[in-house]
C-alpha cells in the first residue's frame, strides 16, 4: 500500500480525476469537493491519506447536558484509521467556519497520531505554524478564534463540499482540491493516469507542430 499512495502522489488531482472516468465507475460530476473547500498551503503539495471523519460545532456555549463525543473520542477514532491518515471534519454550524478546531496545538497532536492533513468546510488558523510544519489544511477559509469549537460526533460519513467522505476513505489532494480515489480501481490508477498523460500530451504535441489542421481539431480532440 505504501508503494501505491507514493505512486499516486505523482499525480496532479486532475490527471487522477481523468483517469477516473476512464473506468465509468460514476458519474463525471461527483467524486470530489468543490471549490468551497480552499487548499491553503498549495506549496505544500499532493497530500494522500485515508479519512477519519467527525463533525463540529464552534458556536454557542455548550450546555450542562451536552454529550458530544469530544476531543478524545476524535484521538482514539484516527487511530483505527490505517496511516497516513487525513481528518475530514464537517462543520455543523449555520453558517459554518466561525470557530477553527484546528491550529498549532491540534496540527501538531494530529501530526503525532500520523495524520498528514485536514479537509473541512470550517475554518483553521495558526496558518504560519501548521504550514511550517508542513500539515496541510483544506478548508473553508481562516479564522481568528476557536469560539466554543467541540466535537459532536465521531466515525459517521460526512459530506464536505458536496464530497460524501466515510471513514477509511482514500483521499487525494492538492492544490486543485480534494479528490476521492475509488479504492477498488486505486492500484490500476497509475497507469491509467499514464495512459491519460500519453494522450494528452499526443494531443498537445499535434497542436504545437507544424502539422496542426485547424480542420481536424475536433477530430483530433475525440481521439484523445
């Protein structure tokens, strides 16, 4: 499996998402989040890991009666997660991204629980911290606070930006956004996105030659 995710993150998330549609698994409109979800270290680069999942709430102080899962039900659900391991975390509040779960503080205990990175549609903030120690965060944008940020649930599917993420999901990302792999084509993508790269650039090379038939484009362009 090692030598797989290393061999996808060779990948942009386009050509990964190209070589998805080649197996007509889904449809061509789902399978990743929109751009609601801002990669914000694209310098980092390709992130690959498997979901854990919780959702959030910043908003409103919590009650006597709360019983949300909390803080250490999320430490002890990434851990039966199969490394590298990435957090998903749905922000419940209308609207969302008012309170940040994640900074300094969870970027680093996350990164010593073999997390590599967060995908949320809240907020994150210590960004010069997290960045530096190369966690990568995918979120809805920057927040100044945590407010009263806790954890409500933990281990459920959750839809992020229009993505349905389940724990133990493989997730690709980078500066694009947040792409699901289909885990049952996973070890047939890499050749697959080689085949889609050959085409393209077939393509591409046609264009830029001196054989270029503006007469032949659409034609060249359904072949590839």
């Amino acid at each position: 499996m090692e030598d797989l995710l290393k061999a996808l993150a060779r990948y942009d998330a386009p050509t990964l998402a190209n070589a998805i549609e080649t197996f007509d698994l889904q449809p061509r409109d789902v399978g990743f989040a929109d751009s609601r979800i801002r990669c914000m270290f694209p310098e980092l680069g390709r992130m690959v890991g498997f979901a854990a999942t919780a959702t959030i709430v910043a908003r409103g102080t919590p009650g006597p009666d709360w019983r949300g899962a909390g803080n250490e039900a999320l430490y002890a659900h990434v851990r039966t997660v199969r490394a590298p391991r990435v957090v998903v975390v749905k922000d419940l509040d209308d609207p969302p991204a008012h309170g940040s779960l994640w900074g300094e503080v969870h970027a680093t205990i996350f990164g010593a629980l073999g997390c590599v990175g967060c995908v949320t549609d809240g907020a994150v903030r210590d960004l010069d911290e997290a960045r530096t120690m190369g966690f990568h965060f995918f979120a809805a944008g920057p927040s100044v606070s945590h407010a009263y940020v806790r954890v409500e649930a933990v281990g459920d599917p959750v839809d992020i930006g229009g993505l349905l993420v389940a724990p133990g999901d493989l997730l690709h990302a980078d500066q694009h956004g947040v792409l699901k792999i289909p885990l049952e084509i996973a070890a047939e993508l890499p050749a697959a996105a080689d085949r889609v790269i050959e085409s393209e650039q077939a393509l591409l090379g046609w264009v830029r030659s001196e054989d270029f038939d503006p007469d032949r484009l659409a034609e060249m362009r359904a072949r590839h």
